[in-house]
C-alpha cells in the first residue's frame, strides 16, 4: 500500500471488464435494435464511483478532471442562455425539438466525459493501475475492432453479416441507407455505430497511442500498430491521414524525447520498415479489395495536390465550397442555438462551422480555452516522452479533425481524447507525488 493505492507489479494482469467497457464507449457496437450503449454505461459508471467514493475523491484530485469540469460548465451555462434566449426570440414551435436537442447535446458532452474518466480513474485508483497499464487496456479494446476490421476485409461474408445487423440495428437513417448501397463496397469494414470519419479520427489516436507505446517501451507493440493501422486505412480517408502525419510527428518527438544517440538510426530504419510495410498492404488491398484501393488512392492524390500544389480537389473541394458558411450579425459572435441544418436546412460537416452556428465565436473561444488549459497541463507536468508524444498529438489532431466533423459534442472522439488526458494527468501526480 502507499499513498493509499494499493501497488499492483503484474504485468501480465488483464482487466477484462475495463477492456470491454472501453471497447462499448468507443465503439457503441449495435448489437440491439435502436440501442446505444452509452446511457447504459453512464449509470454503471455513477454506480461504481458512489460505491468506491473514497477513491473517487483521490482520483478527482490526481486525475485534475476538475479543469474539464470548470471550463464545461461555463461552456455549458453559457450554451444553455444562447439557446434559451434564441428560442423565446425566435417563438418558433417548429424549432422546439431543435432547441430541445440542442440543450440534451450539451448535458449529453459533459456527463459522458466526466463518467468514462470518473470511472476508469476510480478504478484504477482501486485497483493499483498505472499509466502504461490502463494504455494497454485502451490497446486490447482497439484491438478487439481491428480483429473485426480485418476479418470482415479478408471475408466479403463477414463484412455482409456485419453489415447486415448494422442497418437492421442503426437508428440513423443516413448511416442505414450508406450501409446498404455500400453492402459489398470501398469501405464498411468492421462493426460499430459508424465506421466513417468519426471511427477513421478515434482510430487514429488509437493507432498512434499504440504506435509511441512500441516507441516507447515495447518493441513488440508494433504488430498490434499495425492491425490497429488498418482500422482507419480501411475506413477513413480521414482517419489515414491523420495516422500518417501522427506518424511523422511521433519520430520527430521521438528523436527529441529519447535522449538516445541511435535514436536517428532507429527512425530511419523504422521509416524504411513502414515504407516496405505499406507497400505490401496496399497491394493486398488492391488485389482483395479493387473498389476500396480506388477510394483510397483518390484521397492520397488529393491530399498530395493540396500540400505541393496547393490545389483544392476531392473531398477537399467539398469541405471548401459547401461547407464553409457562417450566420450574420451578432449570431457570428454569440451563436443562434441551433446548427445551420436545423435553422436553414443547410447543413455543414465542418466542427467549427457547427460550433459557432451553435454558440458564436464566443463558444468557440471557451471551447478552445478549455482544451488548451488541459492539454497544456498534460504536456507540461509529463514525466515521459511517451506522455508528451500522445499530448502533442491530441492537439494536433483535434485542430486537424475539427475542419471535417465537430467533436465538441458526446462523440467516441471526445471521450477518447479527453480519458487519454485524464489518465495521464492521473500518473503524473502519482508519480510527482513519489518523489516528494
């Protein structure tokens, strides 16, 4: 026992229930018809910490989710005055269940987030974990998706029974119809509530994680990275473009962070390794699956236009012309309450572009105080290059992903990127706490 956490050195140790738990938040599998597992997984949160208060109490403190927590309720007082004032402005009957949606959104962000990280904290207080093993934990949970991403891409008949319950379970309308005029498609590999730009940018941060953990600390890690890499490879144009630029900046900050003199050699054999690695999967790709191949290299040609030529093409032509619009007068500062599809029947895929429909330039701003207050104090207090590595991704990426989807809203994106910050704010007193 020391500091009232009870040390636990088994390394071979698996939480299988914290595994499963984090494969359902992530991924929301629909296994029933019109069910989400998040409610679910909320209540037996709030139950487990009001049942293990008292390492609640030490979690809270070491895990300082309380910086989330301030700067979402004022997010989110501030966001409930936006849309109250919009809606006796407006007196719209019409856009009731709008506003109405709007104000279950906002509860919706900030009670999923604070319960996953409550939740896994306690637990880990409780139970003795550490950083590195509740990084395995997250590692086995992407893993579990990535068996079933490659298992339904290696065999057309498992992608179509996945499929299959997907669009018979899903609510979603949209995600139904793409399902099914998708049956044997470029991509819809895997099962989850969606497998498109949201999986492709949870998937990357998954990939990453696991990629600076075999950096870092286990060579052998690398394997599971590179059946994680195939989660957004398959699914995500997104997803694989973020993956790749993580990539980069990872052997960057690796050779920053190792302090070793045969670290240069290490990232150019592991780039030559890469290289050859790619290679490969592309081809099978190719020959297994023709259609996705297609999709793929689509995406990469534009994404090489746009940086060398700076040509806007693709999906990137898309995001630039239909996506970019804003509201006029004092809603661009303050917000009107709603999304532009529910106020003009226009809609936008761009985070920004939603968040300041919804709350103005003033909502944004809180926004990214918010995340820059808690991803700086992860950085700063780190006492590893791992810790540092997923910190400058999580920022990276989030400014990246937030001009295709918004991820201030109760999403697997949210919850992954802030329990990451969570538990390494949690390690990090723990381990400051140890040297005093």
């Amino acid at each position: 026992m020391q500091n009232g956490r009870v040390i636990n050195r088994n390394l071979f140790k698996l939480d299988i229930v914290l595994i499963l738990y984090l494969f359902l938040w992530l991924f929301d599998p629909p296994l029933i018809k019109n069910f989400s597992f998040e409610p679910i997984l909320t209540i037996y949160s709030i139950i487990y910490v009001v049942l293990n208060y008292g390492y609640a109490k030490v979690a809270i403190a070491k895990s300082r989710i309380t910086i989330f927590i301030k700067g979402y309720l004022l997010y989110f007082i501030y966001g409930v005055v936006i849309t109250g004032l919009n809606f006796l402005f407006r007196n719209d009957v019409n856009l009731t269940s709008a506003f109405l949606n709007t104000f279950i959104g906002l509860i919706s962000y900030g009670l999923y987030i604070i319960a996953i990280g409550l939740f896994v904290t306690t637990r880990s207080q409780k139970k003795g974990y550490d950083f590195y093993f509740l990084i395995k934990m997250i590692i086995f949970a992407a893993s579990i998706q990535a068996v079933l991403v490659i298992a339904s891409f290696l065999s057309s008949d498992i992608k179509n029974y996945f499929i299959q319950i997907m669009s018979t379970n899903i609510s979603s309308s949209n995600k139904i119809s793409t399902y099914v005029t998708d049956i044997s498609g470029k991509r819809n590999f895997g099962f989850a509530y969606s497998l498109y730009d949201m999986f492709g940018y949870v998937t990357s941060i998954m990939f990453i994680t696991t990629f600076n953990y075999a950096l870092y600390r286990n060579k052998l890690y690398f394997i599971i990275s590179g059946a994680i890499f195939m989660m957004p490879l398959l699914n995500s144009r997104t997803g694989l473009l973020l993956s790749v630029l993580g990539l980069i900046i990872s052997l960057l900050l690796y050779l920053i962070y190792s302090g070793k003199a045969t670290s240069f050699l290490k990232v150019l054999f592991s780039l030559l390794i890469l290289s050859y690695l790619l290679s490969a999967v592309f081809n099978l790709i190719q020959l297994n699956a023709p259609t996705t191949y297609t999709w793929m290299k689509e995406g990469i040609d534009s994404t090489i236009a746009l940086i060398t030529e700076g040509e806007v093409t693709g999906g990137y032509y898309t995001n630039a012309s239909m996506f970019w619009f804003f509201p006029t007068d004092l809603s661009i500062i303050f917000g009107t309450g709603l999304t532009p599809k529910d106020l003009i029947n226009t809609g936008s895929d761009v985070g920004y572009v939603n968040v300041i429909w919804k709350f103005g330039i003033v909502g944004l701003l809180i926004v990214i105080a918010l995340y820059t207050k808690l991803l700086k104090t992860v950085i700063k207090t780190s006492d590893s290059g791992l810790k540092k590595a997923i910190g400058f991704y999580l920022i990276f990426s989030v400014l990246i992903y937030m001009v295709k989807l918004d991820v201030v809203k109760a999403s697997p994106g949210a919850y992954i990127m802030f329990l990451l910050c969570f538990i390494i704010l949690y390690d990090n007193h723990e381990k400051n706490t140890n040297k005093t």
